[in-house]
C-alpha cells in the first residue's frame, strides 16, 4: 500500500515550514468559515438573496448554490468532470447559470430545478471566464478562454455569433471580461476584456459584427494608444464602480497592485494600491476598496486616504475571489471571500464591526504565540493560578 502523508516523503524545510503554517492556521473560525468539498474557484452573488446567497465554481467539478448561513449547500450542479473556473447569471430572467471549466465547454443548468442545460463547444483550451448580457431582444452569452479567443453566443440557439480576437497585439489568454454599464446600450454592448499579458482592451459588439475602440490619452490630443496599459503584467479581475460617481473601473494584477483607471481621464490610473503580492480580486465600496490574493489576507482600504485600513486574516490559502453582499436597498454591506483553502468567509463592512474582527484576530494570534512559548501549559503554580481565580472573582 502506497502513502499519501507528506511526512513520508522528502520535503526542503521551507515547505515543512509552510505545511506546518498552514496546519495551525487552518482550524481558525475568522470571517465564519463555511468549508466546501473542493477548492474554490470562483463566486458570484446570488441575485434571490443578494445578502445571504453565493454560488461558487469548485476544482471538484461542481457548482454549489449556497446560503451562507448554513454548511450544507442549498443545490448542488454537475456535469463537468474538470474544474469549473468562472461563473456567471442570465438566459431569460435570469433563471440560467453559467459555468466555464477546464474541459473547454461552457455548461448551463436551471437555477431552480438543477437540470442541466445546453452546453457550448468552441474553445480550443480552459474557458476562463463567463458574463451574460442582453443585445436588442436576445439574450447573449459571452466567454473568454486560454485559447486567447473572445467567444459570443446566442443563448437560446447555441450559434456562435463572433469570435473576437485582436489583429494588431498579441492576445494572451483572457482571464477576465466586464460589461461597461455607462456605454452599453440595447443596440450594442461595450465589452472589457483582460488577460495574461498588460493589455486591457474594449470592444463595440453588435449581433451584426464587432470592433476594437481605439484608445487615447486624456492629456495628449489626437495621439492613439492601442489598449489600455496601466499595469506590468497579468491583469485578473475587471470591476465597475457602480457605487462611485463615475462608474470608473477597478483592476486586479499579478503585478500586486489594485488600480483605479479613471474614466475622465480615458481610462488612465487614478489611485494604485499596493496589495502586496499578486491580488486576484479587487471589489469597491464608497468608503473602502477591498483587495485579495495570494497572501492569503484580505485588505480593506479607505477610499478617501488611500491608505490600508485594516486586514482580515482567516484564509490559509489564496483567496480567489470576492463578493459585496448588498442588502434590500442594494448598497454592500458585507464582503465575501472564498479560496482554494476551500472556505467560504464573510466579513462586515461597517467601521466598528470591522474593529472587532481586527482584535479578534490580534487576540487569537497572541494566544496562539503565548501557547507556542509555553508549550500549552501554564507558566503558574496551581496555588498561583487559585490565588489569580479569587482575584478574578473579586
């Protein structure tokens, strides 16, 4: 019989040392974990509970509708056999969801019954991410794979209405794709797409055709600009500020910064935040912007400073994507964070709450240290500790 326990095999003491990290870590109760079978891939609001509800793509092959306020998920949607990467809602009252894998299809199933739907074939590597939107009367599906090719699909039929690629820049695998909600119109959408290489493009689709929006800078009138170029690598995450005035647009970069690209300004970086290490998600409030990644830490950052307000430590692995919770009157009131440590967290928004988390965290690190140093028992003598116990009690 073969082992499969660690400590049986070589391993530097580096990786010791982040196995043993990760293990103490791992049996923390920060940001209320709610643990899934698999690794989480990605999350998007559930728009019947927009305050309680996630669903989440896992590596297992399975989509999960959860209530965040129980373990066990409320459906559970199968089919792929690979991992699920991207999610998204929509087909005819937004009763559909939508699912890139790593088998290269895209797959659907009924939100309410689970019964799997129409599956679309057309990428030649991972789909990476999903978005659904509407052109004049049709419900449009749009998908972005590693094969570095931007796919539109009719919904209802399953044709294949374009494929997008860029003939004048080298196209790298698409990680991310954003419906800019200022300029889309019914007629036609505008589209933003992101991936393994700087470059942000945008893109006018109609269901006659498409074309690239050449791009300018706000202060050199007249000169061009192929894309949109305010980071120094891979860009991961595309995010509108539908709360801010502007609706500018928020990214995420391997390069460890979070960028705010200024619409005024032709989409140039406004404020850069400095997550770090490679940040993954990048989510906006009107008074913070809220950050995560490979550090396994979520940061909450003012908005009005720019300055790091505080951060959340409850993840034991790369956290891979996050979710405003908003209430009745749709303003956020609370951030979701999920990750390949296979847990689903929920942190407030609110000044004071988030205080409490923070000391709460500060308190379990101390505890654990004073553990660590003491080898779990107590540095007083049982006549000591009775003696403090009737202080107490005084």
């Amino acid at each position: 019989m073969e082992s499969v326990d660690p400590d049986h095999f070589f391993e530097t003491d580096a990786s010791q040392a982040q196995r043993a990290r990760k293990a103490a870590k791992a049996g923390n109760k920060h940001g209320d974990p709610l643990e899934m079978k698999s690794k989480i891939l990605a999350a998007v609001p559930d728009p019947k509970s927009p305050l309680s509800g996630i669903f989440v793509a896992e590596s297992a092959g399975f989509v999960r509708q959860v209530k965040l306020t129980s373990s066990e998920p409320q459906a559970t949607y199968r089919g792929p056999k690979a991992p699920v990467t991207c999610l998204a809602i929509g087909g005819a009252d937004n009763k559909t969801i939508f699912a890139g894998s790593w088998d290269k299809d895209i797959w659907s199933w009924d939100i309410a019954s689970t019964h799997l739907g129409r599956k679309y074939s057309g990428h030649s590597d991972f789909v990476k991410a999903v978005l659904c939107a509407k052109l004049k009367d049709k419900d449009i599906l749009i998908s972005g794979g590693a094969d570095k090719k931007i796919l539109v699909w009719d919904i209802e039929t399953g044709r294949r209405l374009h494929t997008i690629q860029d003939p004048t820049t080298a196209m790298l695998a698409i990680q991310h794709l954003a419906l800019d909600p200022v300029l889309t119109t019914r007629e036609e959408i505008v589209l933003v797409s992101a991936g393994s290489d700087p470059h942000i493009r945008r893109w006018k689709v109609r269901l006659d055709g498409y074309e690239q929006i050449t791009e300018t800078f706000h202060d050199r009138p007249g000169a061009e600009r192929l894309t949109i170029e305010e980071h120094d690598t891979s860009v991961y995450r595309l995010v509108f500020d539908v709360d801010g005035e502007d609706v500018d647009l928020w990214t995420a970069s391997a390069d460890g910064t979070a960028k705010c690209l200024s619409r005024s300004r032709n989409f140039v970086a406004e404020d850069d935040l400095n997550h770090g290490d490679y940040v993954r998600a990048v989510q906006p409030t009107e008074q913070w912007v809220i950050t995560a990644g490979r550090d396994e830490h979520v940061k909450v950052w003012d908005r009005a400073t720019g300055k790091l307000y505080c951060s959340l430590e409850g993840h034991f692995e790369e956290i891979t994507d996050l979710v405003l919770l908003r209430n009745a009157e749709g303003s956020p009131e609370k951030i979701c964070s999920v990750g390949i440590d296979r847990t689903i967290r929920t942190w407030p928004l609110q000044k004071t709450d988030l205080d409490d988390v923070v000391k709460e965290v500060e308190e379990a690190k101390k505890s654990s240290i004073k553990e660590a140093e003491t080898g779990g028992e107590s540095l007083l003598t049982a006549e000591e500790e009775a003696e403090l116990a009737e202080l107490m009690d005084d």
